[in-house]
C-alpha cells in the first residue's frame, strides 16, 4: 500500500471511530501537526509511527497497510509509543 492509500486508510479509520485527528495523535504519542502533515500527503509515515497509529486505533500493522479489518486479538496488545524501547 502507498502512503496514499495508508493516509485514506487511517482518516477512514478516525472517521469510523469518531475520533478526531489531534485524539488519536495524542493517543499514538505523535505530534498532532506531523500527523496533519503525514495524512495529507506532505510527509511518508515510518513504520514505526504506523505501530503507533495501528496501537492507539487497538489494530495491528497489518491492518493498517493491507486495510483489512481485523482487531488485535483481546489479550494481545499492539506497541504504542510508550511501549516502545529507546536507545541509550
């Protein structure tokens, strides 16, 4: 899938769930002009901020990018930002 298409997939995503953008950039840990700037075309996400994106939204990645529409399975948590270990 294309920046694009992910870009469409995520704000139909938002949409679905009511959110609005600034929710679920605050929800994935991302700066809410960056994910202005991603969704519309202006900057390609890294794969992880779509973790991010896949974990706030309680998907997985493959979800994201293949626009399929599977849940993460209860029990299974997807990385968010906080998750995510940093290098030292």
């Amino acid at each position: 899938m294309n920046n694009e298409s992910i870009s469409s997939r995520i704000l139909d995503l938002i949409s679905s769930r009511s959110l609005t953008q600034a929710a679920l950039a605050r929800r994935a840990g991302i700066d809410t002009a960056l994910l202005n700037r991603k969704l519309k075309g202006h900057r390609r996400f890294r794969r992880i901020e779509l973790e991010w994106i896949a974990g706030a939204l309680g998907l997985t990645l493959a979800t994201i990018v293949s626009g399929t529409d599977f849940e993460t399975p209860s029990g299974v948590s997807a990385p968010t930002q906080e998750a995510t270990p940093t290098a030292s």
